[in-house]
C-alpha cells in the first residue's frame, strides 16, 4: 500500500542535502480526508501557492500534485477519514543559504492515520492553556505555513498530560497570537473576533473558512490585536484547525464557561456543511 | 568513498518523518578540517551541546560523534581543507509537534567541498550590506545553531551578484545583530565590540575564539547592542566564521575603509594560530 510519493516515486526517504532538513526551506500542508476527498482542497492549494511566492519557491503544478495524492488516496482498503500531509521544500543544493542555480522543488506526500480526537472536544469543549515559549515577529513568514516550527514545537512540550487540548501563544508584546496547532476565536456582544495575523502566527484554512461562513451568516468578523483580557472576557472561545474543524474552549486559566455557545454551535453546524 | 554518515550508516537519505525534515527541529555545525583535523572541535561540540541542552534533544555520545567523524576525515585521498558538517535531529515520531515518547536523535555527518574563498577577501577585505530581511527575537533560540534558517535564506538571496560577499542583518529595532552566515565585530579607540546575541543570531564558535585571542593580547571585549550609524564609525570591522574565520571589511554602504585595520591584522594572525 502506497503511503509516501517523493517527486512521484514511492519511497520513503529524501537526501539529507535537501534544504527542507537543512534550512527548513519549504512549507506543508496538513489536510483532513474523507470519503476519500480531501477537505478544503483548494483553500490549502491557495495558501500553499501563497507560501511558495513569499518564499520564492517555484510552485509546483497543481494538476501533478493533484494526481499524486489521488494515488495515495485513491488506495483500497485504507480506513477513512485519514490524514494527507504535503511538503514543498526548494530542493537540494549546494551548501550554503543562496538559492541553487537551479531549483528542483521537492513534493512530498505522505497518508497519515487519522489522530484520536474524542467527540466529547467537539461537544464539551477542551482545556487550554497559555505557552510562555513566545512566538517571534516577522511579516515576510507570518501567515504562511513553512517549515520552521522550532517555537511550536518548543511551547507545545511545555505540558505533558493529558489536562490541557491545546496551548496559546502570545508574541513579546503579550498579544495572544494562535495555538501551537490552532487559530482561535472569540465572541463577545455577538461580534467575532480573531487575532490579527499579520506579524506571526500561522493563517489557517480552517480560521478562513469559518471566517466566510460567519460572514455568511450575518456576524461581523474582526481580525485584531488580542490581550489575555479581552479573551478571557469573551462570552464564547473556540479554536479551529482543519482536522479538528472547531473546538469549544470550555477553561483558559481561571477562566469557565459554562455551557458551549450558541454561535460556536451554529459555526461549528455551517462549518460542518462545507465537507 | 565515504561521504555521509547517517547514525553511523553509509547512506545519504533520511526518512520524511524525521523531525529534523518536518519542523527544523535539530541543530547544526559547519566545521573546517586542516590536514584531517576538525578546527575547533571542542568549541563546536560545546555549542551543539548547549543547543541540545536548550532545546531538550538528547545529547548524543560525544566519542561515537568523534568515531564517526574519523571515519569520514580519514578517507584517503580526500583534498584538504574540506568541510565536514553535523547534523543532530530529534529524530523520527509520530505526527505533530509534542516530542516523541522515545526520542531517537538523528546524527547526519557529511563531507563537502571546501567553498571557493578567495585568498584576497582576506587580505583585501570584503564588501557587505545590509540586508532587509529582519531577525525575528527569541531568547529561547538566540545563539544557538539550530535548523529553523528560513530568515538567513531569505536575506542572503536578497542580492545575487558577486558585489557583495555577506549582508548583515538587522532586528526590528534597527540593531545589527549578525551577517547571514557570520558575526561582526568592530573596532573603536582600540576597544572591540560585537552585537549582543542574548535575543537573536548564531554566538559563532569563531567569534567566541576571536573575542578569547583578543583579551589574551590585553584587549577590552564588549558585546552590546549595536547600530548601523556606531557600526558605520568603527576605526575597524571585521566579520568572522568558522571557514573565513576573519574577513576585514573594506566597505559598508556608504562607508569605505583605505586600509585594513592593525587589530584586525593581528588578530587575523592570532586566530590563525588557534589552528
């Protein structure tokens, strides 16, 4: 059963010269399958495409791209939903951080068993808690989803149990930013608001995608800088990645909520929609 | 002819789910070899330690770290000087940024060509500038070398000529902090200064020598924040790595040196000494 295609090939492992392990030179993708379709293709093709022209990475073609993950998808057998990561890294090169004089992108995707999310996060809400690793500042890699994720992977080792979901990172302004693996949003007075993202943090396709179905329904969405406070004083909390769609904060330090907001729940329902 | 060790393994390929690949989650050193000798190899061994250390990767055995380099600068018939660099990855896991439950470190070590240097920038000195790309700030990952470069990549592909052999980086702040691949370090009224790194850059194993042969010949060293107009009046600047180990610089954007400062000269002969 194929699992990973490099350049189309069916292996498993790249060349330690390519500037994906070297620099974390590329970007990814993480994308929910079911019924053997990817979820929100477009919108991560989208981001994808994005990433490549800020980092001046040759983007692949999208038709070849698309036709190696029907192969990994379209396999027998393989239980659904599942995972499908992407990577696009600049290739390998000579040593050094100049671009080669000749870039070979490398595509690589791989299928993933789907990770166990209880249904009760969906339902009951999920802990979360705040990072002190800091996320750091710099607009030409805010938004994008590249390779260098030091700063998640620091923050999201700050806990080791089973207690907290999910963890939030704030920049060294002490601005909540996003989750180490997550956007997120609150509610307050009937208003959605998110944290502007325009200086860190990762541009998800799920935050865009209920974005547009909260528009879609009438709310108004502000993207804006965010303190403890004023999440902390939201009426509802949730936070949002394209495997987990929506989940329902239920604590955030001291703070309870009592039952799961009702537009958390009409969002979740429009978002739910949208497979 | 041996040119890669993976885990001391002859191959050159390692798998997609090496977190080194994923994230960037690993550390690095380039080092020089001089008639089959690592140059400084307890400095860079220090380092890589410390970034283990601050990242809680593993620290692998240094003697099977030295095994496997001697395996590879023993080779008969390779040309001298070369490069050897290690590669040290937290190793494969599963999907997502929470550390493996067992962490296996991954231990890459490759030979490369020694890189075109010409003997001029030496004597001549070199042209920099500085680069627009900034340095994002982060105590948790200033100084050390780990594999999370995408700034460097994109700031030394800001200019693609032979005009200017290094560009120096900024933070958000407007200080300098270090060039993509170097420190800098000035000279004043016969004291020596260098960027502070405690909240970005790479703490250089050469720069570390440069500042230990300068007090040794009885000067002051001091590590400070650093602005281009301080730069831009040194009476000296020089920038420094591990294979340059000091080029004079002749010239700074506006700013031309006539000659090639004494300090610069005698600890040019200091550091080469060191060998």
């Amino acid at each position: 059963m194929i699992s990973v295609l490099i350049n189309g090939e069916c292996k498993e492992s790249i060349s330690i010269f390519d500037r994906g392990l070297q620099y974390g030179d590329g970007l990814f993708e993480t994308m929910a399958v079911y019924e053997n379709k990817i979820q929100l293709w477009d919108a991560h093709w989208e981001r994808l495409k994005n990433g490549c022209q800020r980092l001046s990475i040759e983007i692949p073609d999208k038709k070849l791209i698309e036709n190696e993950i029907a192969i990994i998808t379209n396999e027998k057998l393989t239980p659904n939903p599942f995972v499908i990561k992407l990577i696009i890294t600049r290739g390998s090169g000579e040593r050094g951080y100049k671009f080669p004089s000749v870039q070979n992108t490398t595509r690589i995707i791989s299928r993933q068993p789907w990770p166990h999310l209880s249904e009760e996060f969906k339902t009951s809400g999920v802990a979360v808690r705040y990072c002190e690793t800091i996320l750091s500042e710099n607009t030409q890699l805010a938004g994008i989803k590249h390779l260098n994720r030091l700063e998640q992977v620091l923050a999201r080792n700050e806990w080791n149990t089973n207690d907290f979901q999910e963890g939030l990172m704030l920049n060294a302004n002490g601005d909540v930013v996003d989750g180490t693996m997550s956007n997120i949003f609150a509610v307050k007075d009937n208003i959605i608001f998110t944290p502007d993202l325009s200086s860190a943090g990762v541009s998800g396709v799920m935050r865009n995608t209920v974005i547009e179905r909260a528009k879609e329904l009438g709310f108004s969405v502000y993207e804006k800088t965010f303190s403890k406070f004023e999440l902390e004083n939201a009426d509802e909390l949730f936070i949002t990645n394209s495997l987990i769609r929506i989940w329902p904060v239920r604590t955030i330090a001291k703070k309870r909520f009592t039952q799961i907001g009702k537009i958390t729940k009409q969002l979740q329902q429009a978002v739910d929609k949208t497979r």
